[in-house]
C-alpha cells in the first residue's frame, strides 16, 4: 500500500485496524452533530428572540425595584407611591415592554454589524 493523506493532512502510513476506523467514523459524526446543532440554534430566530424578551423582561423587573426602592427610601410617601404605580403598571404590560426592548436592541445591534460586501 502507498501512502494516503487523511482529511487533517496528515500521512497514514501503515494499515489500520477496522476498529479504529469505526471509531475515527463515529468521533467526526459526533463533531458534525455538534457542528449542526450549534448552526440550529443560531438559526433559530424565534428562541433567540424568546430568549431576549426574558432576558429584557428581567432587566426590567430588576431596574424597576432597584428605582422602586431608591424612590421610597429617599422621597416623600407620594414619589414612592408613583414609583410604586409605575412598577405596577411595568409589571402588567411586561411582555410589550420587553417585546419592545427586544426589537429596539435587535434594531441596534444589526445597526452596529459591519456591513458586508
């Protein structure tokens, strides 16, 4: 037998056994498995957009108490009952208020891309 080129470049120099082919055939289709189901889940806008809307949702959540308990720890009763209103109110509308966000960091990011070509 000559000398053959493996897909790494590098040269098979002596015969191998059918085992190992077995398990060099089964380690490049887990590689490529892993390969494909990256590509998926970047491909798959709709998660990536669910994702971000919980992930806005949270930050929401999580500045409005944080200004909630500013505003009641260094205001009049009246400013912490309006900070309180307004997390309320953040509250029942979270899902459009992130769905919002969502699209305005979407719309920012693809405007900070370079552009190609």
């Amino acid at each position: 037998m000559g000398q053959d080129t493996r897909a790494d470049g590098t040269a098979v120099t002596q015969e191998r056994e059918p085992q190992e082919i077995r398990e060099e055939i089964e380690d490049t289709r887990r590689e490529l498995g892993d390969t494909v189901a990256s590509l998926a889940e970047k491909a798959d806008v709709k998660a990536q957009t669910k994702h971000k809307v919980e992930e806005t949702k949270a930050s929401i959540s999580e500045k409005s108490e944080d200004v909630l308990g500013k505003a009641k720890s260094t205001s009049p009763e009246g400013v912490g009952r309006l900070a309180s209103d307004a997390l309320r109110k953040a509250r029942e509308h979270a899902v459009p208020l992130a769905t919002g966000g969502a699209l305005i960091a979407g719309f920012l990011i693809g405007r900070a891309r370079p552009r190609a070509g």
